[in-house]
C-alpha cells in the first residue's frame, strides 16, 4: 500500500497512483482511515455524489483551534447544502463574471510590472526564479488587489496561507500545526478589522462587495465573510501558483512543448493551461465524508466512512485520455477534474484561468529563450503538490 509520505513517492506520485488506478474501484487506505477513488469516473463522483458531504471535523482542543475551525466551517470549501447553498448564492453574487473580467486591466498591470524586473535581472545576467519572482507574487497580488488589501501589507498574506493549508496534508507535524493556529488567528484578525473598516467606508473592493451583500433576505454574517476572504487568498493563490510552477517545469522538459510556446504563446494558451491543470495537478487529494450508506464505483461506502478522490491519478487515466502520461498542450478534449465538480468546482476557476491566460503568453513573449537552471526545488508535500523554486535563465527576446 501506498506511503503518502514516503519522500520518493511525494517527488513522483503517478507510478504509484497508476498502480491505484490499475484497481479498477476504489479501495480501502488503512493509513489514511478512507478510500481512494483513483478512476476519473470515480473521483468525479466523490465531488458530485449527495450522499457524499465535505465534512469538517473541528480540531481539538477546542480553546487551541477555534478561529481555525470556523474559518473552515464557515467557509464553501468546508460545508455542504443548505449552508454551502447559501454561502455560494451570495459569494457568487459578488464575485462574478463581470468583477473578474473587471480585474484584466490589474492583471495585466501587476504581470509588466513582475516582469519588468525580472528583466532587470536577466540583462544584468542573473538567472530569475520563476516561483518567487512570478508565479507566487502574481496570484498573490492579484487576490490582494481584489479584496482590497493595502499593496504595502501584502507580505503578511503568503505565509499566512500557506502556515494554514499545510494542515491539509498527510499527518501534519507539530510544528505545522503551532504554525497553523498562529497564523489561523493572525490572518483572521486582520480580516475582521479590514472588513469592519470597509463597512464604515465601503470602496471598489470584493471585501466591500461581500460586506455588502444580499440574496433572498440573506448576508455573511461576519464569521462567514472573513471565512470567505481568508478562503479567497488561500484556494485563489495556492492552485495557480502551484499550477503554473507543475505545468512550466513540465513543459520546459520537453523540446516539442516548449517548441509550441515559444512559436506561437497567444494561440496555445488556452489549452495550455488547462493541460497544466491535468498533467501535474496542484491539489492531488479531496475527500468527503458518507452522509448516509452509499455506493462508489460499486463499492459501498457506509454512512461515516471517507472517500477521497485523487485528481493527479484521474486526470492521468487512461479509459479518459490519450496518452495520458504525454504532456500536450493543444490537447482537445481536455476533461480534467483539477478545478474540482458539481458543486465543488471551484468558484475562481474563471479567475486562475484569467490569470494564466494573461500571464503565460506574456512571459514567453518576453523571454522566449526560457531554460531551467538546474534541478527545480520540489515542496515536500503531497496534497498541495508545488515547487519552491525554479531557477531559470534567459535572455530578452
């Protein structure tokens, strides 16, 4: 059986997720207390079966772990209909296509600034780190911009999210979960007393607009709306960061796909990015809980029991995708999972796919000549699958 933290398989997951997946059906994990559904017709159906719901276990000892616990509780990631029903109608009603389309002008801003010193990096002959240098500041300041956080505090709001979502790995440490709890309360404070500011003085921002709000006689009471924030900068940040970092990588240890980016980045982007979600998926893991006796993949999963899907193993199956284990970036259909289904596809899909879309061409068109720098540096974590650094060097193109 699969160890989830042994290090070599956290480096190189799929042979062992393929070996999943050979199963045909979900299977039992004694380790990690649940099944595993590693076919893409299964995983998709832990997202979009109603006997299945995203339920959060408070942590304990309650008095250690309360701002954590309703910042997950209270959150869409976290609950389920009718609560979940609510919270989407009116997070959904403030942040919606035309705020999002909204945000291209900021986007592009934030991108020819990035990369504008990036360049001052590369004429004066220095390699650039394509995470630290770009791929992690662009979401951040991107989500920063949209809820309305002030740019010179933007260096608290990284560490913030990623000291909370390493709980969602395989048996977090100690120290992960002292990190955990501090930042929980830090991150959540801050929010509250922006939140609270923006009531008294409402500007063009998504905090404002989530303050704001109102559906069927219904708002965010204030649990929920620093939830939400906090959930906005963490889900909205980690995937393209970790999404852009897996698929770049990937593809720049493959002459045929970087041959595609550098020839013509606007006409492939698109299904670039989608192919980056598939191929080296940035969330690996997300289970459910059985709200009541149900069946998987013919398997039965009894009320009370977890199943989780393993996007990375899905959207490499072979019953689904042309070889699959091939990167390919004109790919077309490309039906991945890695933004999630049913009703937890993720709510800023739109948004990441805006944020790539400006973003990726971009780069190649500046530095068309891009080449990794030696070995790129690998998180050690295996639900939130990134890098922590991509060494690159160019010249200007």
């Amino acid at each position: 059986m699969i160890d989830f933290n042994d290090p070599a398989f956290v480096a190189d997951p799929y042979a062992g997720l393929k070996k999943l997946r050979d199963i045909g059906k979900p299977l039992w994990h004694d380790g990690l207390n649940m099944f595993l559904a590693a076919c893409h017709g299964d995983a998709n159906d832990v997202f979009r079966n109603k006997s299945l719901g995203r339920i959060f276990k408070e942590k304990t000892p309650e008095f250690e772990w309360e701002t954590f616990n309703w910042l997950h509780s209270d959150s869409i990631l976290d609950s389920e209909p009718p609560k979940h029903t609510r919270l989407r109608a009116l997070v959904a009603k403030a942040f919606n296509r035309n705020k999002i389309e909204g945000m291209r002008p900021a986007i592009e801003r934030i991108t020819s600034q990035l990369l504008d010193a990036i360049e001052e990096k590369v004429k004066s002959g220095e390699n650039f780190d394509l995470i630290a240098d770009y791929a992690e500041p662009l979401p951040v300041k991107i989500i920063a911009d949209l809820l309305g956080f002030p740019e010179l505090e933007e260096h608290l709001l990284r560490p913030w999210s990623q000291a909370i979502v390493k709980m969602y790995e395989v048996n977090p440490t100690e120290q992960y979960q002292f990190d955990a709890k501090k930042a929980a309360g830090e991150f959540a404070e801050y929010v509250r007393n922006l939140a609270e500011h923006r009531k008294r003085n409402p500007g063009q921002d998504l905090i404002t607009d989530l303050a704001m709000v109102e559906e069927n006689g219904e708002k965010l009471n204030s649990h929920e709306l620093v939830a939400t924030c906090v959930l906005l900068l963490n889900a909205g940040h980690e995937a393209s960061v970790n999404a852009f970092g897996n698929g770049m990588v990937a593809a720049l240890k493959r002459p045929d796909q970087i041959a595609l980016l550098r020839q013509n980045p606007r006409g492939v982007t698109e299904r670039a990015l989608e192919e980056f979600m598939r191929f080296d998926a940035p969330l690996q893991l997300f289970e459910r809980t059985a709200t009541a006796d149900t069946h998987i993949g013919g398997v039965a999963i009894a009320r009370g029991q977890k199943i989780a899907a393993l996007i990375g193993a899905a959207n490499r199956d072979e019953s689904v995708f042309n070889n699959p284990e091939s990167m390919d970036l004109t790919r077309d259909p490309n039906p991945h999972i890695g933004f999630g289904a049913g009703i937890h596809f993720c709510l800023g899909a739109p948004l990441a796919r805006l944020e790539m879309g400006v973003s990726l061409p971009a780069l190649w068109e500046k530095f068309p000549n891009m080449e990794l720098a030696g070995e790129a540096i690998r998180r050690p974590t295996f639900v939130l699958r990134g890098y922590e650094s991509v060494a690159i060097c160019s010249t200007v193109g």
